[in-house]
C-alpha cells in the first residue's frame, strides 16, 4: 500500500489506521494492576524527597511572568 497522507484520507480509513495503531501500541504492553504496596511506597518517596525552595524565592507564576516580559 502506498504511503498515504491524512488529508488524502476519508473519514473511515483514518479511523482504521487510528484503531490499528491503538491495538498495536496496546497489545505491547502489558496493563499493570493496582497496586496499593507500590503506590505506598511511591507516595513515601515523593514525600522524603520533596524539596522546599527557600524564603524569598519567586513562585513559579512571578518566574513565569518574568521570562514572558523579557
């Protein structure tokens, strides 16, 4: 089959390429089940390795407010 554009496409045949894509991308990984021990232990991680900036220090919206004005 020729390689073909999505603009060249009708409706149908992108939704085909787009649920052949699904399938394939799907079918290679295997779907993890919930886990409360590993989400525990994620969560307690993130909390001993959370890092607080020092006082003083510009929020991220005066950081962002300060690139958008130079």
């Amino acid at each position: 089959m020729a390689v073909q554009h999505v603009g060249e496409m009708t409706l149908e045949e992108l939704r085909r390429v787009i649920r052949e894509e699904i399938n394939t991308s799907t079918a290679a990984k295997p779907i993890r089940r919930w886990d409360p021990i590993r989400a525990k232990a994620a969560l307690d991680w993130l909390s001993k390795n959370r890092w607080t900036p020092p006082p003083g220090t510009p929020s991220t919206l005066e950081l962002l407010r300060e690139d958008r004005d130079r």
